[in-house]
C-alpha cells in the first residue's frame, strides 16, 4: 500500500536555541528529510558599511568590534592594519608583538565558544561550554585588566594601541600558559573519543575539497576540507613570519574534522602566545598620529587570519578625513554559500549540527 | 607571501578577443569592460600557470559618476593574487554578468550588492534582496540614498 | 522554492516585507513604561496585601527568560549565568525557547526593523504576567546604530519597557543590579487592579 506524503515547510529561526543568532532557514521537509532549504538573512543588518561613510576612521574603530563580536581584537586588528597601510603608519614593535598576543587570546576565546556551543548543538546541554567558559572568563580577565572591558575591547590604535601592559598581565599570562595544555587535555579525553560525538558528526555534512574552494569557504572550514591555507603562513601579516606554528588539516571535510581542527589550533594559539611573550620587546606602545587622520587618496585592501576565515577590509579614501567606501569580506558570510549543499539530504537534527560546525556569527554575516 | 600579478603578464597572454576589453591598470587592478568578464576570469581560473581559483571577495563601490565592481582572485596553489575591476556607466539600470557559473562563492555576494548597490547580475539564479527586506525603498549604499527612507 | 498551497518563497518574501513596512510606519513614537498599577498602590486593602506579597514573591524568584537574543550582549548574559557570577541564585538558570513558558524578555542585541515583527509576536505570545529589560544602548535607544537605516531605535518602539540597563555591553554586574531593579519593581504589583 503506498502513502501519500508531501513535503512540509517548516522554519528554522530566526528566534531558535541553535541558530547562534537571528539566522532564519526556511526547509522543505520530508518526514525528517530535508529536500530543500533557503537561508534567510539581514536580521541583524545594521547598516555598518554605510555609517561608516558618515564616520571619521577613528570613530569607525568601535563598530569594528561589534562585527564578529566574539572576535573584537581580530576585528580591530585587520582595520587597523588596512589604515595603516594606507596612511603609511608604522608600528612600533612591542606593539606588534602585543597584537599578536592578543589576537592569539581572541582566537583562543573564539575557539572555544565554537567547540561549545557545537556540542550544545548535540545535546550535552552546557556542560562542556560551560567547562570552556570557565578558561574563557580567565581571558576575559587578562583583557579587563589591559583595556577595562569584558567583550567589545576597542584596544588597538592607529600606530600601535591604546594602553600597555601592566605589570601584573605576564605573570598571569604566563599562568594561563600553563594549564590551558591540561584543560585541552580534559576535552579532547572526555568528548573525542565519545562514540555519540563520533556518530553524530563522523561523515555528517561533508564539505569536499574541490567545492570548498569554489565556494570561497576559508578558515577552519577551508583547512578541515583537506586544503592547507593560513593566512599567518601563506602572507604573513605583523610579526607572524617571526613564528614557528603548525596549520592542522582535516581529511574528510566532515563536522567532526572542523571540530578537530579547531581543538587542535588552541594548542598552536598557546605556542605562538608562548613564544610572543619569551620575545617581547621593551620600548613604547604607540606612535603618534593625528587625531583627525587624512589617509591619502587611494585603496587598500588587507587581510587577516581571523578565528571564522579570511576577515578582509577594503578601506577606499577620498583624501578626507571620512572613508569614502569600507567593505568587509566577512568569514561568516562567504562560508555559508555552500550551506544549501551540505543541508540538502541530511535529517533536521543532522543540520543543526552541520550548521553549527561552519561557526557563524550573525554580526559579521549580516553587518 | 602573497604575489600581486603583474597585469603586463596577464595581458600577454590573453587572447586577442579578451584582451581588447581590457581598458586600463588602476590601483593594482585591471579595470576591464563588463561584455569580456566571463571570458576573462574563466581564462584566469584555468590557465596553467595562473590557476586563479579562488574568489575571495567582490566588492560594490558607487563612485557617483559610475559604479565600480572589484573582484580579487587569488591562486591558492601558486599563492598569487589579481584583481578584476569593471567599471558600469549607466547609473539607472547597472547590468553585469554574474560569475555564480565559474564560482558558487560569488552568489550571496552579488545578492549583497543588488540589494546595497541596486546592480543587476544577469544570470545569477536568485536576484532578490538578501539583507533588506522587500518593500525596501531604495539602494543603501548609494551616495545619494537620502535619510528620508 | 515552492512552499505548499501554491505559494512558492517570493511570495513569502513580499508578504513580510510588507508586514515589516506596516511595523515600521506605525512604530513612530516609543511606548509608555506599563505603570498604571502605581497608582492603585494607594488604595490597596490588607487582605489582598498579604495574598500579593506571596504571589509577588513566587514571580520574582522564578522569573524564566525568554531567548530572543539578537546580538553582542547575548554573551555577557551567558557570563551572567554561569557559574562566576551566577544567575542562578535570583531563580532565574532557566531559559525557554518557547515564549508560553517564559516570563521575562531580555533584549540582548540591536533590533532591526526586519526583526521586529518577529519580536513583537513572541512578546504577544508571552503569557501575563511578563516584563521586558531593555539591556545595552542599543535595546534603550538604538544605541551606536541609532542613526542606521534600518535599526529601531530602541525596543520601546514596538515593546513597552520595564527597566532599562545601559552599557555597550553592561557588565554582568550591571545587569544583576537590573534585575534587582525588576524584582523591586515586581513587588509593589497588586492582583485587586487585575494586573
């Protein structure tokens, strides 16, 4: 006897527990099946592209933090970058040791979220992220003590940064350093090897490498498909070419490789943290500029290895005080092109999963 | 690190149908006109030697007398990079070709810049509004959207 | 993509845009605290006092979030509810993602006009009693977006506020004195008004 079934539309956010956000994605069900899906963005388009043409560079520095806003230093660190190359700036270089020591942290905090909330997405309810949190607040603590704030740091300056160390960061840096590699530890032995873990994400949501590329997918997405582009190592930017690092690849392209390659990039974090601090260099932390800066007439674009990918700025300037065109090339965004291809077939429960292992962030994708 | 190709190269071994919709080299880009697009960036994926087959990011910019479209390509595998710039002069009805047959990298952002911008893609499978809703009145990002919207 | 009885994703997309422009038009000026039961303070009698103060005080220990989160200060709300600064001593560890179990709407992150008639239908779906905290600049008035073309500038627009609690973000203290504020505020409720 043959039963009659047609497809069911369903709607996937944008108020949901999974979506880490407003992110809405219309399905097309059949029983738990997915035939179709259409992602639905802009819930939190804030127009930043364009208050940043009624904004001088300085006063556009804040809404830089609130792109990808667990990710507030990379972010302020590829704008910086992109004016300074552009204004000819130089930097002195215990601000740029420093830099790099803080983005490291930022993509340390990053990671972790996204490893956490990936395994919310699978159902162990909080108990790993809320492990994870309790090293992320120890960051969080390193950057209240340098900056004042807790989230949306607004650190870096045009010429180097805003404030230096105080004296009591490198001993509780230094502590940090050392039982971070245990607490990693700890989450690879309790979760890794979980025979849940492996049979949720195993071969779920495969991305193949030749489709990565063509869908300009990049950061851990990118590196989990098999291909082995770093930013920090293919263009170094700062000081990372000083460095010794590995860049972790994953094989297969499968959720459980993004997982991987995310816990396996705190431990590099840790060593290039490790060897930023052996290496710091005495001397000031900013070089002056003028507090009404006036890049001249031209375009740049400048890129950086952030947490999600590739966070590019393309800064374009009239000669006046006020940018004329800032564009973000925005991680989050640009991976989720090949999002349709990797939901289509899978069932519902699968696609909160794959969708959390690309690791979004709607501030960046919706801008 | 990351080599900027020279555009004297990449000229040279255009072919002669492409190469005549090359107009000038301009901030690190080869501005070319919109009909050559796809010829010319299908030729820069594929070429041996060039291999540029990675979109990594299209950018809309109105320059009040034409709207600019850039398209920097890089080459992950000989870790080069090139920029592709087309210039539109027809400020009430933009048309470009889209580029969503070589990459599929490039369909949500063209969507951005038909919805930010108002440039058409023709070809793209779905051109409609991704970040602002419909019913939206008026491009964002042009320099004279006015704040009466 | 079609969506069943005949109608296929673009007409959705036409249906809401024009749900959005009707929100966006009527939503002119910034809607009143909802404080009408001060007044009726005055003339409670003793009876209905002490069954008020029981009630008023099982509302306020248990108050249950409602997780419409849009933006950044979505993470100084999980700070404020993990174990360092510990939410959970107020009764309030429970999240609900369905709006019929919850109570209490935080507003964390910028609101948007395309968000907007998504908020206001999980506000309306929210049972009575319930209380709105506008958390951050951007929930009070827009904040740093204020002047964007398409942020509303402040959740007050589309939802009548309780507390507001500024910050960009605030700092999880800050939003603990918030809620002590709600609680406060939660208290001087009485049922005789039919509030």
């Amino acid at each position: 006897m043959a039963i009659n079934t047609e497809p069911v539309f369903l709607n996937l956010g944008p108020v949901h527990p999974s979506t880490h956000g407003v992110f809405r994605m219309r399905a097309l069900v059949d029983g738990e099946v997915i035939t179709d899906i259409e992602p639905v963005f802009g819930y939190l388009h804030r127009g930043i592209e364009k208050l940043a043409e009624s904004k001088s560079y300085r006063q556009f520095l804040p809404l830089t933090d609130r792109l990808d806003y667990v990710s507030s230093m990379n972010n302020n660190m590829a704008y910086v970058m992109a004016v300074e190359k552009l204004a000819g700036i130089e930097v002195p270089p215990r601000a740029e040791y420093i830099r790099v020591i803080m983005a490291e942290l930022q993509r340390i905090i990053a990671h972790l979220l996204a490893i956490g909330s990936f395994f919310n997405d699978m159902g162990t309810f909080f108990t790993p992220f809320f492990y994870m949190f309790i090293q992320k607040e120890k960051i969080t603590d390193l950057f209240e003590m340098v900056c004042g704030q807790r989230l949306l740091y607004n650190y870096m300056r045009f010429g180097g940064l805003s404030h230096d160390l105080p004296p009591e960061f490198i001993p509780a840096l230094n502590r940090f350093l050392e039982e971070m590699p245990s607490e990693i530890k700890k989450y690879e032995r309790l979760l890794a090897e979980n025979e849940i873990v492996l049979a949720r994400s195993k071969n779920v949501g495969v991305l193949p490498r030749e489709m990565a590329i063509n869908a300009s997918a990049a950061g851990p997405v990118l590196r989990a498909s098999g291909v082995k582009w770093d930013i920090r190592k293919d263009d170094p930017y700062s000081v990372y070419d000083r460095f010794e690092f590995d860049v972790p690849t994953g094989a297969s392209g499968d959720c459980y490789d993004r997982y991987r390659v995310r816990l396996e990039e705190l431990t590099q974090s840790l060593e290039i943290i490790r060897q930023a601090v052996a290496g710091l260099p005495k001397g000031k932390v900013l070089n002056p500029v003028p507090l009404r800066l006036r890049p001249p007439a031209g375009e740049v674009y400048s890129h950086i290895e952030g947490n999600k990918g590739e966070l590019g700025f393309h800064v374009i300037s009239d000669g006046s005080d006020k940018p004329y065109r800032i564009h973000v090339r925005a991680p989050s965004f640009i991976n989720l092109t090949a999002l349709r291809n990797m939901l289509i077939g899978w069932k519902l429960a699968d696609a909160i999963i794959i969708f959390g292992s690309i690791d979004i962030c709607l501030g960046e994708v919706d801008r | 690190m990351t080599v900027g190709l020279d555009y004297n190269r990449i000229i040279d071994v255009l072919p002669e149908d492409l190469a005549s919709g090359a107009v000038a080299f301009e901030a690190h880009g080869l501005v070319i006109q919109p009909e050559v697009l796809t010829g010319i960036a299908a030729f820069l994926k594929t070429e041996p030697g060039l291999e540029l087959d990675y979109l990594c990011s299209i950018t809309g910019v109105d320059c009040t007398e034409y709207f600019e479209v850039d398209y920097l390509l890089y080459s992950l595998k000989l870790n080069h990079r090139f920029t592709l710039k087309v210039r539109l002069a027809d400020r009430s009805e933009p048309v470009i070709p889209s580029l969503t047959g070589l990459w599929l990298g490039a369909e949500l952002q063209e969507r951005e810049i038909y919805d930010l911008l108002g440039i058409t893609f023709s070809g793209h499978p779905e051109m409609k509004r991704i970040f602002l809703w419909e019913g939206f009145s008026g491009h964002p990002l042009r320099k004279d959207y006015g704040h009466g919207h | 993509m079609e969506i069943g009885s005949g109608m296929n994703s673009r007409d959705l997309d036409l249906h809401e845009g024009h749900v959005i422009e009707d929100l966006r038009n009527s939503a002119v000026a910034g809607l009143p605290e909802p404080s009408g039961w001060l007044t009726e303070e005055i003339e409670r009698n003793i009876i209905t006092t002490t069954v008020d103060k029981f009630l008023n005080w099982g509302r306020k220990t248990s108050l249950w979030t409602e997780t419409s989160f849009t933006a950044c200060c979505t993470f100084e709300f999980i700070s404020t509810s993990s174990s360092r600064f510990d939410i959970a001593r107020f009764g309030m560890e429970v999240l609900r993602s369905s709006p019929r179990h919850a109570d209490l709407m935080i507003t964390a992150g910028t609101l948007t006009w395309k968000m907007a008639p998504q908020i206001k239908r999980v506000y309306e779906q929210m049972a009575e009693p319930k209380w709105v905290i506008a958390m951050g600049a951007c929930g009070i008035s827009g904040g740093i977006f204020a002047d964007s073309y398409s942020v509303v500038p402040g959740y007050n627009r589309i939802l009548p506020v309780d507390v507001y609690i500024p910050g960009c973000p605030p700092r999880p203290e800050a939003l603990l004195a918030g809620i002590e504020l709600l609680r406060k505020k939660i208290e001087k409720r009485s049922i005789a008004k039919g509030s």
